[in-house]
C-alpha cells in the first residue's frame, strides 16, 4: 500500500443531533437494527472507495495536489497576499474537478507581522537565543527591551512570586503535559505576566520533544489588561535558564520584536458540494484550513487536512456516487488566529443549523490514525460505530470520545454531532505549529515515547499519509 488510508464513511442516514433529532424522516421511524443492515450494505461500496484510493487512479492525488500548492504559494499567513493567492488557486482547481456549487463567502480577518526579531542573553554569558513571535504580538520599542530574567515553571508560581514580576521579563518553563493543557501557557502567558508587571514574555514551545526550535501560534490580550511583547523560546534554552536561576544566577536578556498589527483585510472561507440527492437541503460538512504560519510551508497544519477533505468529494464524483444529503467542503481562512474564518461562517448559517446533520474536522496533523473521536448522543455513536465497520479493510474501526475541532466547536456546541480523526501519538511534533515542509523523498520519521525518551520506530510512512473521508 503507496499511502496509508482513513476514511469516515456513511453519513448518509445521520440525524445524529446530540439527542435533539431536528429532523424527520424514514430515519427516525427505524429501529437501530434496520439501520445497522442498511450499513452493512454499503460494504462493497466502501471498499470501492479504499480501492480507488488505494490502488487505482486517486492514489497519490492528494499528496501531489498537496505538494503543488505548498510549492507554489508557500506560507498562507492570515492578512497575507499568498494566502488570498492560495484561495482563488482553490477556488479554480475545485471548479476544475468538477464539484458542485463552488463559490467563496466573504469574510474579515487579522493582518499581522511578525516582522524582524532577536533575543539575546546579556548576562551571565552572551547567547543568541531562537525565538518566534507570537501570533497578534505587538513588537518592542526600537531599541528593544533590556530586562532581568524572572523563570517560572506555571501560573501558580507566577502568582505567588508577583512581587518578584513587575520590570522584568517573564520566562515560562512550564513542563509538557499535553497539547491541551500545555498550550494555555502560550495562549495566556503574556497576559498573565502583564497583570504583575512584567515588561514582556517568552514561552517555552509547546512540545515535548526539540531540536532547538521555537514554535509560533496564537495567544490573546485581555480587555484591560497591558498589552506585552510575547515569543516562544526553545525548550532548550528554557531549561537552560532554569538551571541558570536555579544556581543563583542573574540573567538579562535584549528582545527586539519589530511585529505589528495592522487592520482587518477581506478574506474567504471557500466552499464546494455535492448536493444530495435525496435531502440536498440536509448538510453534512467536512472541512480542513487553508491558513498557516509564516514560518513554514503549512503542508501538515493544515493542508493535510484540507486536502483529505477535498479528496472526500473528489472520491465520491469519480465513483459516480450520490450521496442522500449534500456534502459540503468548507476550506477555512484565518484558523490560527482563532477559527475567524470559521466563526463568521457560523454566524451567517446559524439559522440553518436544524438542517446540518454532521460537522467534521482535520486538523490534527496528518499521522497514522487509530480512529475516529465523536461528540454526539449515545444513538448516533452507536450509528457511527457501525459505520467505522466498513473500515475493517484497513484496520482502522474504533471510535473515541470528544470529537473537536477549532473549526467546528461553534456547531458541535450548539448541539450539532462532530467528529475529528484520532491518531497515533507523536510526541515529536506539534499538530499546531508546522515549521515541518515537504521533503524531497516525502519520507516521515516516526517516534514513540518511552517514559521520558522517545524512541525511533522502525516504520516510516510513505510520503504523507492519505485520509479519506468519505460520505456515501
């Protein structure tokens, strides 16, 4: 097998609304166990699809799809030309494949830059350190900013050494636990060292493995509260300062940021279907971002995951297949900035909201799956449950809880099913910060964790791997 495969198949009979089933129909007279045989029916038709994927003509088409885009336009920063470039070069290939409805719905997003940056160790030794402005930063003063150096290893610790804060520079050493919760030290950390007066911040990169790289993202100011320059650091140079403090030495650092905040820009969530056939007014949606970081070729975060997700549909009109509801593709602009894009798309369909059936995400790095995670009433789990089956063929048939999605939080807490792809844990990347581009072979190294080492797999993974969602 060229591409390794997941794919979510049979929303087709999906009322799954989290228990407030908003529609009726033929399904919601069924016993579970007709609609458990009407699945299994759809057996040779999944494997059809696994085999077009896998063997026929699509086999590399997302990858190469993929690769030419990232090759051609690069970074998609929101507020940037290339991304605007990116979106009408969508626009034109979805139009080119043959989809139905295309069309871009108009939206406002942030205009930032990160412009030219530097952090330097002043004392006890000089040392260049690598840092990466944080996403809606506001930059320093020309002549940076020359402080000494207060580490913490959490909030908590930052709170109870307050007094210690004000005029210095805080540095967060905070250990990794996972994504989730580690994250909150990038997102909150300038404001948190702002409320006891500190002059800026810099993050350790929310990882649990490096090999000296700062990762970027998306923090927040708070209404009232100071705003501060804000970076990440590496992990090494964060525990480096650690020891540093931990044997009484004083530590200064010069931070230059020249990042800037500019106004609102048009954008464009860009949208695709195949309309149902027998509900076309019912939605089911897959979506994946086009926007990225500056600071890499936003091949895995998240153009992984946008492309799978037009392969969905792409699969579906060459097979010839018409789903009993529309499918739906939105491409969102401006994720990283706080799923922008995505929230404005939900304010303008919200009204609709009885006629989305499911709600779907890629957005977690494009890995070896394990499944499929699912937020939902225990009746629509259990229909998911049989439709992840028809997965046998590839092995890929569990089904986890809380499905999310930056993306698709805004439907999935209005009481609208979603689910994301769960996958193998890899310690060594952040699904958020992609400074990881193409390779000319297309090889992915894997690793495991073992206690606190990690351990290189004996497996690598063909090019990148291919997700398929499909929707029959």
């Amino acid at each position: 097998m060229k591409f390794l495969l997941f794919t979510f198949v049979g929303v087709h009979l999906l009322s799954l609304n989290s228990g407030k089933s908003i529609y009726r129909n033929d399904i919601s007279q069924r016993t579970f166990q007709e609609i458990k045989e009407e699945i299994a029916h759809y057996g040779d038709v999944a494997k059809a699809i696994i085999n077009l994927a896998v063997y026929g003509k699509a086999q590399n088409r997302s990858y190469e799809r993929l690769a030419l885009l990232v090759d051609t336009v690069g970074p998609r920063l929101s507020g940037t030309k290339s991304l605007e470039k990116a979106i009408q070069i969508m626009y034109q290939s979805l139009k080119q494949d043959g989809l139905e409805n295309v069309h871009l719905e108009p939206v406002k997003i942030p205009h930032w830059e990160r412009g030219e940056e530097s952090a330097v160790m002043l004392e006890p030794r000089m040392h260049k350190m690598a840092i990466l402005g944080l996403g809606s930063s506001i930059g320093t003063p020309p002549e940076g900013i020359t402080a000494e150096v207060l580490v913490v290893t959490s909030f908590d610790e930052l709170q109870r050494r307050a007094p210690e804060a004000r005029g210095k520079i805080v540095v967060y050493n905070q250990p990794y636990t996972n994504y989730s919760q580690t994250v909150q030290y990038r997102v909150q950390g300038a404001v948190e060292a702002a409320k006891v007066g500190a002059l800026a911040s810099l993050i350790r990169s929310v990882a649990s493995f490096s090999i000296y790289s700062p990762h970027t993202g998306v923090q927040e100011y708070q209404d009232g509260v100071p705003k501060i320059p804000t970076a990440c650091i590496t992990v090494e140079d964060a525990e480096m300062m650690s020891r540093m403090v931990s044997r009484g030495s004083r530590i200064v650092i010069q931070l230059k940021m020249g990042a800037k905040n500019y106004p609102d820009v048009d954008s464009f969530n860009t949208v695709a279907e195949i309309i149902g056939g027998k509900y076309p007014e019912q939605v089911v949606l897959v979506s994946g971002h086009l926007d990225s970081w500056d600071v890499g070729q936003g091949a895995m975060d998240d153009g992984g995951g946008a492309f799978i997700s037009w392969e969905a549909l792409s699969l579906i009109k060459d097979l010839g297949l018409r789903p009993k509801r529309t499918l739906r593709l939105v491409l969102w602009t401006a994720e990283e900035q706080g799923g922008i894009g995505a929230f404005q798309y939900y304010q303008l369909h919200k009204a609709n909201i009885s006629k989305y059936s499911l709600v779907m995400e890629s957005d977690s790095g494009t890995f070896l799956p394990s499944g499929l995670q699912f937020t939902g009433s225990e009746k629509a789990r259990a229909i998911i449950k049989e439709v992840m089956n028809l997965l046998q063929p590839i092995n890929i048939t569990q089904v986890f809880s809380d499905g999310e999605g930056t993306d698709i939080n805004f439907w999935i807490q209005a009481g609208v099913p979603g689910n994301n792809r769960n996958k193998m844990k890899i310690p060594s990347v952040d699904p958020c910060q992609d400074s990881v581009n193409l390779s000319a072979s297309g090889k992915v190294l894997e690793f495991s964790q073992e206690g606190n080492r990690l351990k290189q797999e004996k497996w690598t993974l063909p090019k990148m791997e291919v997700f398929i969602k499909v929707v029959l």
